[in-house]
C-alpha cells in the first residue's frame, strides 16, 4: 500500500465558522439560511460523532420581509463535513445547523479542490477510528482537476494497532490498490468496526469505467452501467489499509442504490443486501429510466429474495422472504439484534421505485426479521412526510436517526425542502417517530410486539421461529451460518452519551436561523475548563486546611482549649469595628511592640480607648478588635506548626490577627486591604516612630495600643495605663482563665509608674485578668 501525507494535517480541525447558513449564492436581501434538503449523501457513525459528507445540501433562505425564498444548493464550495455528536440533545423541528460541527476537506481550511472535491453520492467506510471517502460523483462543471482514478482521501481521528511514532490526526491521501478505482456511485455501503473491514456493494459506472460526472454533459460520462462487484476496504493495520475488488456470482446482481447492513452472524458476520432497481431514472440528465419495464421486472426481486454475503467462508447465499415493501431504492436500513440475538430486525425506511422522482415517495418503515426472514411493516407513514436519498444511523439500540433525504418533485419544478425536518427520530423498539433526540433518553432495544408476536420470543428475545418461514432455508450451509454465534465481545459500545448544553428552545425551521457560533465551542470548553480547575483547587485548599488544623490540635476528635478560648473572644466582640487590614505576616519581637506602646499618641488612645468616665456613649464608638473581618483572617496556613504543640505568643497572636500594631487603612480605601500591599512601615530603630518606606500614611494614623483593666486614675482622669503583653497559658492554669491575660489586680502606685515606663515591677500576683472587654459594665468590673 502505497501512501503520502498532505501538507494540511496540522491544518485540518474542528471549524464553526461556515455554520452559520448555505456558504455561497446569498441574495440581497437573504437575512438566514435553514437547512431543508440534502441529496445523496453519505454518513458514517464513529463512536459518539456521525460524520456527513458530500451530497447537495439544499438552504432555505430567509428574506429581510420574513418571506423565504426557493431552497437552493451551493455546492459546498469549502470541501466541508458536517459532524453530530450524540451528546447534543435536539427537537427535529429545529434548525438542526444550531447543533452540527464542521471539518474541513479541503488544504488549510481553503475551498475545495481537487484534493477535497465535492461528491455526490459515494460511501463512507469506517472502523471506530478512522473512515474514507470511496466512490461518488463530481460536477462536471468543477473547475479544478479531478483527482485520479486511484485517489481516496481518508480521515484519520484514533490511532489504534502498534504505536506508530510519525502518527498524528488529520487527512490523508491514499492510493487505491490495483484492480479498484474511484469511479463507482450509486452502490449500497456497509462498515464492521469490530471486523475493522468496510464494504462497497454494486453500483454503476460508465461504459468505459472511466470518469463519471453529474449531471454527465454526454453519456459517456453518465454512470449507465451496472457494476457487478463488491469492493472490500481492510483496515486491520492502520496506515497499511488495503484495498481488493471480486466480481459477484451471476446469481447475485448488481443495481442501482441498494442498502447494505452488516449483521453480527457467523464467524465475522454477514452482509445483507436490500432494495435497489436496475435501469433508474436518476443516473442521467434527463431523469429518465433507460428501461423502465425490464426495471419493474427484475427489482422487486431486490426485496423478495435477500442477497447474503458470508463473510468468514466469502461466499454468496440467496434467501427467499414472504411479501416485502416491493421495488424500492434510495431508502436507509438499520439492523437491531434481539438482547439475546435470537433475532436480527433490519429496519427499513422510505426511499421510492427509482423510475419516477416526479411520482409519491415512501415513508412506511419495514422490518426484515432474520433468521425468519418475514417482512412485516411496523408504521405506515404519510405522503407529504415520505424522503429518499436519506442516510440512517443508530445512535443508540432502540433508536433510528435519519438523515437528510430529499422530497418528491410531484406537481413541483424545483426542489421542496423536507417535511418535519432534515433529521427525523423513530424509536425501534415502540415503532414510531418521535419530535426530539435526548441522550439521557434511551433503553435496550426491544422486539416489537408485532414482531414477536410473529416469531415468538417476548420484546427481549427467545424467538422460536429460527429458520425462514417461507420455504426453509436456502442452502444448509446458509443455515449453518447462521448457527454460528458471532463473538460479540469484539463489538465496542460508545453509549450511553454524557448530555451537553443544547438549544432550550430551538427555533422552528420556519424562522430561519443561523448557527453554532464559532466562538461558542473553544469559549465553553475554556469556561468549563476553569470551572473545574477552580473546584479542584478549592478542594485541595480545603483538605490542606483541615489537615493542617487536625496536626495543630483542632481536629474534631478534639479541643484545643487555648485556641477555642480565642475564638470564643473573637465571637464575642461587637460589629462597630472597621475593617481589619492584612499587612505583612512577619512577626516583630517584644521590643519592637512595647516601643509602639510606650511611644503611642496620647490624643489616639483616647480616641481608640475612651475613658468610662465620658459614658457608654463614647465607650461605644471604640473599635472592638475582629468586629467585620471573616472568621478565617485566623486560619493562616502559611506556618502550619504555629497552633501546634508550641503555641503563638500573644505578640504573634496581635501581630497576625488584630490591627494593633499595623498600619492602618488608607483613607482613600477604607475597605480594601490591598491599598498597603505595595507598602512597608517599619518601626525605628530607637523604637520612638513608625515610618513608611512606601505608600501614602495619613496623617495622624489611629496607633492601637494595649490598655491595662486596672487600675483605673482614683481621679478618673487621664489614659488608661499601657500593658505589657503576657505569655500564653501555661499546661497547669485553669481552663476558665483567658489565654491573653495580665498580672495584677492592683498594683502600688509606684509600681504603675514602673510598668507604664516599661520598667518592671510586680508581675506575679496570681490573679489574672483579661486584657479585652465588650462593654462600659466588664470594665465597672475589672475595676472590682
């Protein structure tokens, strides 16, 4: 196998912007774009994504007086592939452009060309990693060259196998092998992932088998002739896929757009060939059939005798069925195993007799039940509702999603846009179609009870009916295939689908619309990236805190009597404080803090610490230390050890949670603790002022300092005495002591001055009282 690399890979990606409405041809006065139609195209299901590629996608397009004008199709000049993820919920009478993605084909995003035409018609064949485009045609009138016989383009999303060091995403170009070429339409498509093997049934081609174009300019361009082969794609090395070409037995005909579904029988399943005509009408200009009565009498034959590939023993088997929808082509089929695979129920729907496009459509849904092989119809549709040239996917195991398709041209010159729109819904299991596709809604797919009522079993299985009921089987070697079992843990399941954000409430198709914005899938992606980054590291923070406080002795398997001591006075302080200020956490010795005391401004302390004498009126303007701040301005994790087994001195405890000793607010900020993050105030050395390195000071900054409880000036007048701080509680004091406290109940005259000079004196009486109070009426009694 022959390959080489395109310069676009690094280039090839996931686009939105083209989304957004039909990519060329827009009218003045053309305000939006709906999606109404798509002919021919061709679509392949890769785990949670369906990929559609090709066709002509017709736009209904939105005039500025709320009119809308004939549906039109540009040809979809940039070389784009539609994708759907099935995690995105929808209603089908949306404007279903709201909820597809685009990839790009062609080289650097640019329009298509030669490397990344546009098809008509052609397949999909794919693993659940990768898929190609095989097959289809071109528009004659392109003006770029065609790509050669022997070139497909393929599309590489998993690597899968043996590690492959140069392996990375992207397209890329491949030679077909000898013996195949690119020049066949029309043909009926079939892929196996877990075969990793893909299928190319029948189809037409010129006389020639040379180029083919649509619409052809002569015949010799016009796929004419029926193509009796079955092209087999292997894709079990990835970047060694290999192509081959065998010819049918004359017993098994080539036609015209048949459907072709993988069942999982036998060693490595089966394929089972449905429907297609001979002589249509639509592979030339004129929209004419070649030979329409020898066509009426061979294609019913399509759907009455079933065409069985074996794939393991690759060997053909005809099997006989009892009645049938009759000669239909262009429809789509899905097969749904029983739970037990006791039975296999091909789902057939729409499609028409390819002699009259002009005539009605079909939109009944069939189901071939194998291995009875009984046709029976399980809903019975409407005219105006009726498509072909449709794709169907199952996006889960009781679901048929439908896509594209084009409407009948009866009584009609132009092209219509689809009835209820361009993606329908049908539930397997209920056998009706539904308004809406929700990925949180699906179940294991059930028999319907018209079927099992026929075959026997219940809706999860057990069919007794195991062999046809027409005339037996055909051959006891098709019998034996089917015995078989297939080895059903090679199938992979993607399902069931995580549900993203969708339309609330879709537009009808009627209003028009636009689409994905491109901005919308890398903006959530990044919004729901931060979401969980951000959730992530809040957990984190909050484990380390907890941790942290469990090795500092505040577990809740136990009490720290000191700390809870402290946050029992933070609790209880009053709400009038201003806003404490986080400054720098480094902590300052004793020396540094009794200086501050003894060298404060007598006008601020009695600013800060009113006197009682000048009534609760003034005492209450006082700042209470804590009041306003969160609790956790305590909780600094950033030296874990320091509520551990050592303790904080109460100089740590005033430095690092209260504004005594720190730098005020700024005026101009009152509230924001970052307006002194740029600045640094120092104490002098010689410890009488405070300076600022940095910032703005105001003028006469508020300097909090420790007031003593007692005693108190007989006279009433003058500041409070200055304390000096004390050490924490020691292992043998009472629990009803508080953790900052003083010594001293009275003290000699003399003994004030000392302590007030910061002298000394006597620090030792046994009775201790607390430094803090709430109200004029606990400090009448620390007076006592």
């Amino acid at each position: 196998m022959f390959w080489f690399r395109i310069s676009w890979f690094a280039f090839a990606g996931y686009l939105a912007a083209f989304v957004e409405g039909q990519q060329s041809g827009w009218a003045d006065d053309q305000v939006n774009a709906t999606m109404c139609a798509w002919k021919a195209s061709r679509v392949a299901k890769i785990r949670d994504t369906v990929y559609i590629d090709g066709g002509y996608l017709y736009w209904a397009p939105g005039m500025a007086d709320g009119s809308y004008g004939a549906p039109t199709q540009d040809n979809n000049p940039l070389g784009l592939i539609y994708t759907l993820n099935f995690s995105t919920p929808f209603n089908t009478s949306a404007n279903i452009s709201e909820v597809l993605n685009v990839t790009s084909k062609a080289p650097n995003g640019n329009a298509a060309n030669n490397f990344a035409p546009n098809y008509y018609d052609g397949a999909i064949l794919a693993n659940d990693n990768e898929f190609f485009l095989y097959g289809g045609l071109l528009r004659e009138t392109d003006v770029y060259s065609s790509p050669d016989a022997d070139e497909v383009l393929g599309y590489q999303l998993f690597q899968y196998g043996a590690p492959k060091e140069s392996w990375f995403p992207g397209f890329v170009n491949e030679r077909l092998d000898d013996g195949v070429t690119r020049y066949i339409t029309y043909g009926g498509a079939a892929s196996s992932p877990s075969e990793n093997k893909g299928w190319y049934f029948g189809g037409m081609r010129s006389a020639s088998g040379g180029p083919i174009y649509y619409p052809g300019s002569n015949e010799s361009l016009n796929p004419l002739n029926v193509s009796n082969t079955l092209i087999t794609l292997d894709m079990a090395t990835q970047t060694e896929e290999s192509w081959s070409n065998s010819t049918l037995p004359a017993s098994i005909k080539g036609r015209a757009n048949p459907d072709l579904v993988w069942v999982p029988v036998g060693e490595q399943g089966i394929l089972v060939a449905i429907g297609g005509v001979i002589y249509p009408d639509f592979n030339n200009p004129i929209m004419l059939s070649q030979n329409e009565a020898q066509s009426r009498l061979e294609s019913p034959e399509f759907m009455s005798t079933i065409d069985i590939y074996d794939i393991a023993g690759n060997k053909w088997y005809k099997q006989n069925t009892t009645d049938g929808p009759g000669q239909l082509t262009q429809g789509c089929a899905v097969v749904a195993p029983a739970q037990d695979y006791s039975s296999y129920n091909i789902y057939y729907y729409g499609g028409y007799d390819g002699l009259h496009a002009n005539g009605d459509f079909n939109d009944d849904v069939w189901i071939l039940s194998l291995p009875s092989f009984i046709w029976i119809k399980v809903s019975s549709g409407r005219t105006a509702h009726a498509r072909a040239g449709h794709q169907c996917v199952m996006p889960y195991p009781d679901q048929m999603m439908v896509i594209g398709g084009y409407a009948s041209l009866k009584g009609v010159d132009t092209q219509q846009c689809l009835q209820g729109g361009i993606i329908q819904m049908f539930n397997l299991t209920e056998g009706k179609w539904v308004d809406s596709y929700d990925p949180a809604s699906w179940a294991p797919y059930g028999v319907p009870e018209t079927i099992y009522a026929t075959i026997g079993g219940t809706e999860t299985g057990g069919a007794t009916m195991t062999t046809p009921l027409s005339i037996g089987w055909a051959t006891t070697e098709l019998a034996s295939v089917f015995a078989t079992p297939y080895p059903t843990s090679k199938i992979t399941t993607y399902y069931p689908y995580a549900s993203i954000a969708s339309i609330t409430h879709p537009p009808d198709v009627s209003s028009g619309g636009g689409g994905t914005q491109p901005w919308v899938a890398p903006v959530l992606g990044v919004v729901l990236g931060l979401v969980f980054i951000s959730v992530l590291v809040v957990a984190i923070l909050v484990y380390r805190r907890r941790k942290l406080l469990k090795r500092g002795g505040m577990s809740a398997g136990g009490t720290d009597e000191n700390g809870y001591r402290i946050i029992s006075w933070i609790r209880g302080q009053d709400s009038n404080k201003a806003p404490t200020v986080t400054t720098d956490d480094t902590a300052m010795n004793s020396d540094d803090v009794e200086s501050r005391i003894e060298h404060a401004q007598p006008h601020n302390q009695a600013r800060l610490f009113p006197d009682a004498r000048q009534g609760p009126e003034m005492a209450s303007v006082r700042p209470h230390e804590m009041s306003g701040t969160a609790l956790a301005e305590l909780m600094d994790t950033s030296s874990p050890a320091e509520l551990g087994d050592t303790g904080l001195s109460p100089i740590d405890i005033i430095n690092k949670h209260s504004h005594f000793a720190r730098t005020p607010h700024s005026a101009s900020t009152p509230t924001n603790p970052s307006a002194f993050s740029q600045s640094n105030y120092t104490v002098s050395q010689d410890h009488t002022s405070v300076s600022s390195v940095t910032g703005t000071v105001p003028s006469t900054p508020p300097t909090p300092v420790l007031v003593s409880a007692a005693p108190m000036s007989p006279e009433g007048g003058g500041a409070p005495s200055p304390l000096l701080p004390v050490s924490p509680p020691t292992a043998d004091e009472q629990n009803a002591t508080d953790y900052m406290s003083v010594h001293g109940q009275s003290l000699a005259p003399q003994e004030q001055q000392e302590q007030q000079e910061g002298l000394g004196g006597n620090t030792s009486s046994p009775l201790r009282k607390s430094v803090f109070y709430e109200s004029a009426e606990d400090l009448g009694d620390m007076r006592k």
